[in-house]
C-alpha cells in the first residue's frame, strides 16, 4: 500500500502537495508498526552487561552513519525523507540483532546520519556515531584507526561500453583508449596500474557525466565499482551495456570503534547469521538487485 | 615547495594551457563584444534587441553552466568539439557579453557632438563607427577591458569541468595523486600570479600608451 502511494507520488510529481502527503502517512505507519513489536513476542536477546551491545539495547537507539547519495546502497528518498538500499538494509538486520524483532522493527530504533566518504572515521573516532555501513571498503589504511565487521559484500571495478562495443573484453584492452572515471577516486589509480597506457585525460566530478560523455563518444569506456556501472547502464535503457571483466577487490565493511572486540566478534556473528538465514540475500534481491545486478553468494568473513 | 617543485612540468604545461585558452578567448570576445556593442548602439531596433537579449543572457548565467551545456549539449545537436573547442567557446561567448557592454560605455562616453559632425561630413553610421567613435571610446575602454582580460585568466580555471588540462585541472590532478593539498594549491595560486600580475603590468603600459595620444 505504501510503495502504490509512493509511484503515484512519484508519478504526479507535478501534484506537489499530494506527494509530501504521501510521504507523511508513510512515516506514521511504519513508526506504528515499530511501537507496536515490543509488546509481542520474542525476548531481546541478552547481552553481557557493560557491552556496546547492551548499552545499546539499554538506551533503545542505535545511531547509524550511511551514505544519502548512493543509489542501490544508501538514497535518501526526497519526497518521503527515508533513506533506502543494500546498506540501509543490512543496518536493519543489525539493529534487529541488537534489539530484537525483525528488520524493520528494528528500523524504528535506528538515527541515520549521513556520513560522506571523508568524515567516516572522524564520526566513528568521535563517537558520534555507532556503526558505519556506507560503501566503506576495508583497507589497512583505515584499519589503523577504525576497526571493521565484515566483509558483508565484496564490490569489483568493472568497464562499461556501448551496447555495440565488443572491441574492450578486459582491463588490457583499455591500453591507448580513452576511459572516464570520476576526479580523485581510486579506479583511476586502478586503472592506471593495471592499463598504463590508458588515456584518463577526461574525467568528471560524477559518474553520470562520464556515461554522457561515453554516449557523445568523447572516450569509450567508462570504469568504476561494477554496483554504480549498474546504475548507469540501467539507466542508459540499452545504450550501454557492462563488460563483465572485474579486476579490482573492494570489500565493504561495517566501521566500528577500534578495540571493541566484543562488539566486533557479535557483529561479524550477526552478519555470518543473515548469510546464512536468507535475510542477506532478500536485502540484495530488493536493493542492488533492482538494478540488474544478479544476487552473489556471501562473502567470507574476515576475523581478523 | 617541494611538491611543486617536483611536478615543475606540470605547472609549466598547465601555465603555457590557461595562456592560450585566454588569449585566444580574449581574441574572439573582443570580435564579439565589439559586434554585440554596435548592434545595440545601430539605428535598427531588431538589432538593439537582439544585442540587449545577447547580453543579459549571457551576462546573467554561471560560466560553469554554459560550460557543461556547450559540452554536453553541442554534441546532443551534431557539434561535438573536443575540450579545449568548447572552452574557447563558452570563455569567449560569457566574456563577450561583458566586452560589450564597456565597449558601449566607452562610446556613450563620446560626445554627441563627434558624431553629428560625422554626420554633418556625410559618412555613414559604419563609417562613422570605424574612424570617428571607435577609436576615441577604445581609449576610455581601455583600463576596464583589461580587467576583463585578467579576470579571464582566472575564469578559465572553469575549464577543468569539461577535463582541459589548464592549470586548475594539472594542480588538481596533482592533488589526487600525491595528496599534498596545501603546497600544491599555494603553488597554483603563485602560478596565476605569475600570469596575471605580468598582465596587469602590460595592460597598464598599454592604456598609458594611448592615453597619451589623446
């Protein structure tokens, strides 16, 4: 019933007042419904007291640091104000570990706060957030400062070509092409070790106009993690299509602060639970998998 | 300064970059704006307004944003230019409006009285342009078109949105790839220096020049 009013809502973007209408009965019924759990059921489950996990389920709210501009793992919806996707949902999960009930029980426990690529650490170090589920590859880099849960997916740099391009079936194949990738991200860097003599002279501040200027034929490739290219051939309706050739690792983790391992082993358990339990791979299937990526198997997780 | 010292070439290149995209910017808008500016001083009132539209349009638009529509919107009608086209395109055009309306002023500066006489000689209104207004008003002009001209040196660090390697956008790069924000971006501003105070310096000569011929 929601999502029927939220595509109308959609639909008559032009009927604005209708549309902040729609979003608000959303809201209240999901806050309804979260009111409602604790009354019925199962117990929380109980934790050793001084955890993080108990202190959390102590005070009833867990903050929650994601991205709000990542279509397929964190997009904050401007008509209704929620932020939806895979890591939204694996938030979820996590929430309903700690406090009981299912995921979206649990939503209404969860503050989400937007953290950008650039204040993960500062917010997880300050404590201004809990936990960071944000597209937040682990490397050793961050592992000096923060700790990590997880892998809960494992993101591959991909290329995207026109539908009618079958010169380019690998990374080598970008040698002495032109290939767009965004200013200052680490596809570039990947790209540049992996293809020398690739020509990156152009290069944007998104990925959106990268795919423009493939569609005009200034460069032709784009390459970046294969879960945006998803997006963007998506959206390209079939002028672009995904070469298939991954060549780069990133795992995403969950950020936590650094040295609480209690708090690490519970989450890397809870995660090794809805891999097991399916719930993992529904959150793909409703998320990323909208975007015509094929649901993967679980990834390994790291107990480091 | 060890940072730009180590990427001397780039800064070089990106320098000898923004020179050329400026001058020739500034060549074009001059042609430009002087065509604008006779449009809306000419008798024919089609072309006052046409003159008047081409000014406030482009004069009140973001130069980013006409560079991002000459990019990605040329190519959408069949004119796909390469960067560095595009940039000259959207520098000249924006700057082109601004020559204009100083090129007006200084030929509202001219006295009526020049122009009745012309009239009075029989020369016609291009004539009257050419050899009598023109001249007299490029003087008045002269200190703010150079205003124009130095702050198309430093508007033509936009030209990094649409990837033309110009000074901006090798700085930039640098700054990605080694990480060393402050010294390299402290050296890009010394870098503009060395393009515009040299700039600003010659202008002045020039406006002294013929200042004195009056």
């Amino acid at each position: 019933m929601r999502r029927g009013l939220r595509r109308f809502a959609v639909l008559g973007a032009v009927l604005m007042l209708t549309a902040a209408g729609c979003g608000d009965d959303g809201d209240e019924e999901s806050g309804g419904g979260a009111t409602t759990t604790s009354s019925g059921g199962e117990a929380p489950p109980t934790f050793a007291a001084g955890s993080t996990m108990a202190t959390l389920q102590g005070k009833g709210k867990i903050i929650l640091g994601t991205k709000f501009d990542q279509p397929g793992f964190g997009l904050k919806d401007a008509v209704s104000g929620k932020v939806e996707g895979f890591d939204v949902e694996i938030a979820k999960l996590i929430a309903a570990g700690i406090f009981g009930g299912s995921a979206e029980e649990a939503a209404g426990k969860i503050e989400f706060v937007e953290a950008v690529s650039k204040n993960r650490e500062p917010f997880i170090q300050e404590g201004k957030v809990d936990l960071v589920v944000a597209t937040y590859t682990i490397n050793d880099a961050r592992k000096i400062v923060v700790d990590f849960a997880g892998p809960y997916f494992v993101a591959r740099q991909d290329i995207m070509v026109k539908s009618d391009n079958n010169d380019i079936r690998s990374v080598e194949d970008l040698n002495g092409k032109k290939v767009c990738s965004a200013q200052g991200s680490t596809s570039i860097k990947n790209v540049q070790a992996k293809a020398p003599q690739a020509d990156l002279s152009i290069s944007f501040d998104t990925y959106s106009k990268c795919a423009d200027a493939m569609g005009d034929g200034r460069v032709v490739a784009v390459t970046t993690d294969d879960t945006i290219l998803a997006g963007l051939v998506q959206a390209s309706g079939g002028a672009f299509k995904l070469v298939n050739a991954p060549f780069s690792d990133e795992p995403y983790g969950i950020g936590l602060k650094k040295d609480d391992t209690a708090f690490r082993n519970f989450l890397n358990n809870r995660l090794q639970e809805i891999f097991d339990g399916g719930e993992w791979a529904a959150a793909f299937e409703a998320t990323l998998g909208k975007l015509g990526l094929t649901t993967p198997e679980p990834p390994a997780i790291a107990a480091y | 300064m060890g940072p730009v010292l180590d990427n001397l070439d780039a800064y070089l290149s990106g320098m000898r970059t923004t020179a050329t995209l400026t001058v020739v910017s500034f060549g074009v808008a001059l042609v430009v704006g002087t065509l604008i500016a006779s449009a809306r001083i000419s008798p024919v009132v089609p072309l006052r307004w046409a003159g008047a539209a081409y000014v406030e349009l482009l004069r009140n638009t973001p130069l980013v944003v006409l560079m991002f529509l000459y990019y990605f919107g040329l190519p959408k009608i069949g004119l796909l230019f390469s960067g560095f086209t595009t940039a000259v395109l959207a520098l000249s055009l924006y700057t082109g409006a601004f020559v204009a309306e100083t090129v007006r002023s200084g030929v509202n500066s001219v006295a009526t009285g020049q122009a009745e006489a012309a009239r009075a000689l029989g020369l016609t209104f291009p004539q009257t342009l050419a050899t009598v207004i023109v001249p007299q008003a490029l003087r008045t002009v002269a200190a703010p078109l150079g205003s124009l001209f130095i702050a198309l040196i430093k508007n033509s660090a936009v030209a990094f949105t649409i990837s033309v390697p110009e000074l901006n956008g090798r700085v930039d790069r640098l700054i990605t790839d080694t990480g060393q924000t402050i010294p390299l971006l402290v050296g890009a501003a010394v870098a503009y220096l060395l393009l515009t105070i040299p700039s600003g310096i010659a202008l002045g000569v020039l406006e002294r020049r013929v200042a004195i011929r009056r």
